[in-house]
C-alpha cells in the first residue's frame, strides 16, 4: 500500500538500487550509517528491483527482509547481526553482471542469493572464478545444476515440476497431443525440452513446438500454428510478464483447450488480468500452500494486513523468506568452528550441513550433482480462485 511504512522502505530501496546504488537489509531495515559494536554478517541479493520483473522481485526483497528480520530477533549469527547488500539485476544479464561483480569484488560477501535463469547463468563465472557461492533461489533451468562448482540452487528446477506436470497431463487427465509454447531464453528452451520428452514419453504427442521472442507482444503467428494443430492441452513456458498475455490471446482466438504452465503463473495477478479466461490454468507449486503449513498460513496473512494483498509468486517469495535462514545456519556453523567466513568455506560448510529445515519450504537438501527435490504442488483455478489440484512426490 502506498502509505504503508514497509511500502515506502521497499520504494526507497527500489530508488536506490535504479540509480546505481546499493541498499542494506537485515539490521533495522535500511542501513543508517550506524554502527553495531559488531559489524553485521552481509551476504548479496541480486534481484529484479526495477524492469519488467519489478513486480515479483520486490515482493521477494521483501521476503528477504521479512527472513532477516526473523533471524536476527533470534540472535542473528552467534549473537551478530546478518544483513543483505541489495543490487538491482533488472532481470537482465548485463545488469545482473554488473550486480555481482560489485558483490564479489566490492563488497566481498561470500555468498550471493539471485534468480532468473538468465541472470544465473550470466552470472555463473564470476562466483567460480571469485570462488563465491552463488545461491540460486527461483530460476528453474535444469542448465543452473551444470553451472560449476560454486553454483547451487535452493529451488527445485525444471525437470522436477515440469516433469511432474506433464506426466500428470498425460496419465492422470488422459491428454494424447499437446502444444508447447515458450519462450526463446534461458528460462523457456531447456524447460520446454522436458516438457516435450516426458510428455511424449508418457504416451502422448507434441503436435506443435513453438518458440516466441522475449521482447514480444503479439503472438499470433505461433497461436495459429498451435490451432492448426488441434492440441488436447497447450503448454506455456514463458515468463511471469508475458504468460497472461498469451493466454489471453489464446483464448482471443478461441483456443479453449486446458493451458499447464509452472509456478511463474501461480500468483492472485493471473486471476486479475485475465478473469474468467484464467479458469482452468494449471500451474505448478513448489512450495507448501496455506492449507499444507500454519506457517504458510500466517506468512500469508502478514501480506494481507501490512501490505493488502497475498505477494505475487508466493512459492518464490516463500523461497526467499527462508534464504537468510540458509545463510544465517552456514555462517553460524563457520563462526563456532572459528573458520574464517570465505566462499570457500561458505561452499565447505553448507555441503557438510547439506539438510536444512526452513520456516516457510520446509526440509532443503543439497544435493552432491548441485540440485534439490521437493514435492511438486499442481494448482488450478476454479471459479476465480487457486485450488489445489493433486500432489506429486
């Protein structure tokens, strides 16, 4: 809400970041310029604060805010605070370059949370050869697990949920010809590749495979190849910005077959822009929902009362809500052990812990082959509201 308190935090910050700046989160919110009598323990946050990703990257600031509030009124680190050097990526990978070059080389952290599997891939050798972990909290390509030693990822990626949801498209709602529609990036090709082998494994066919530019807002020309083609099901990997778009232009043209996509479409904004045209959407959710966790729960209800609404993408920001605490266990485990706070020993520690239990996503394991499982949650929308639809293991 714009008058709200946390609302004009998160615009200053936002400011901040677009001209050039850096902000700092984690001790009292904004750094004032005052100092603890210790220094605070400061790790990066790259992410979309301005752009066409705006939306969904401040709510996941946020969510960061929001963990690092909690960790730090339960002691912090050994007693010292933890705070989070926000830069702005614009999900863009030359921004996002910039970003954590500034990380790494300026302010030295040892670990760097980011997201947006362009980004993330751009990104990748600078954490390797700086060696800084770099944490990826919400890109899905199944690329970021192949993207060096110092690359991990919190957040399941594509062939978890993709996977899951073409397999249920084709065995448990009894779909035989699908149409793929993505987007020509990091985020779409890999993804939609999955999407294409299991379903076809599965028993079914792919009668059309498109791929649409990034910058684009008319997709025509894929749709009527699509309806040429007489799909059971389409499915759209694309992003959080343009994926409500070409739904609504799919229905313009009068595709009314079901439409599956991942957890980019799963948040209250597809509902509103699209109205009755979003029943029947099928998206994915790697998270727990509010009716899974009391924690869930409440966190959802905080949204409600500070800022007035449920937070656009609401797994992700669940998965950002509980980075800090990630972080916050790696270099409390550094600081008992006395070891200097390195990315090499950040990297050291966390593969040693490698099972975490957080607040909001539950038990993490970090794997050894650099990627994590976690139940996959297929949600649909029935009269104008989320529901849940199955869940698959």
């Amino acid at each position: 809400m714009p008058g709200h308190p946390d609302a004009r935090r998160s615009f200053a910050l936002t400011r901040r970041a677009a001209l050039g700046g850096l902000g700092m989160i984690g001790v009292g919110g904004l750094a004032r310029g005052a100092r603890a009598e210790q220094e605070p323990l400061r790790f990066g946050l790259a992410m979309p604060l301005t752009g066409g990703q705006a939306t969904y990257g401040q709510d996941q600031v946020r969510a960061a805010q929001w963990g690092l509030d909690a960790v730090n009124a339960a002691d912090g680190v050994n007693g010292r605070k933890l705070a989070a050097i926000v830069l702005d990526t614009q999900a863009d990978a030359q921004t996002g370059i910039q970003a954590v070059n500034r990380l790494v080389s300026v302010e030295k952290v040892p670990v760097f949370v980011t997201a947006w599997s362009e980004v993330v891939k751009a990104v990748a050798p600078i954490a390797n050869d700086g060696k800084i972990v770099e944490l990826s909290v919400g890109a899905n390509s199944p690329e970021i697990a192949r993207l060096g030693d110092y690359v991990y990822t919190t957040f399941p990626l594509a062939d978890v949920d993709i996977t899951a949801v073409a397999e249920y498209s084709a065995t448990k709602l009894g779909k035989k010809r699908a149409a793929v529609l993505y987007i020509n990036n990091e985020t779409g090709i890999t993804a939609a590749q999955v999407y294409r082998d299991t379903f076809t494994k599965a028993g079914g066919q792919i009668v059309a495979y498109e791929a649409y530019d990034p910058k684009a807002t008319d997709w025509t020309g894929q749709i009527l190849k699509v309806r040429l083609a007489t799909p059971d099901i389409i499915h759209i990997q694309g992003l959080v910005a343009d994926t409500p778009q070409l739904i609504a232009q799919l229905r313009q043209l009068g595709l009314t077959q079901p439409i599956s996509s991942y957890s980019a479409v799963y948040n209250p904004k597809l509902i509103q822009q699209l109205g009755a045209a979003a029943n029947g959407v099928i998206a994915t959710s790697l998270a727990p929902g509010t009716e899974d966790s009391p924690a869930v729960k409440a966190y959802v209800e905080r949204w409600q009362k500070e800022v007035g609404r449920p937070p656009n993408g609401l797994p992700y920001t669940q998965y950002l809500y509980d980075a800090p605490f990630l972080v916050a266990a790696v270099l409390k485990s550094l600081d008992s052990a006395k070891k200097p706070i390195t990315g090499e020993n950040f990297r050291a520690e966390m593969l040693g812990i490698r099972s975490f239990d957080l607040p909001l996503t539950g038990k993490l394991v970090i794997n050894p082959n650099h990627t994590v499982k976690k139940p996959v949650y297929l949600m649909e929308v029935k009269n104008g509201a989320w529901s849940e639809l199955a869940v698959v293991s």
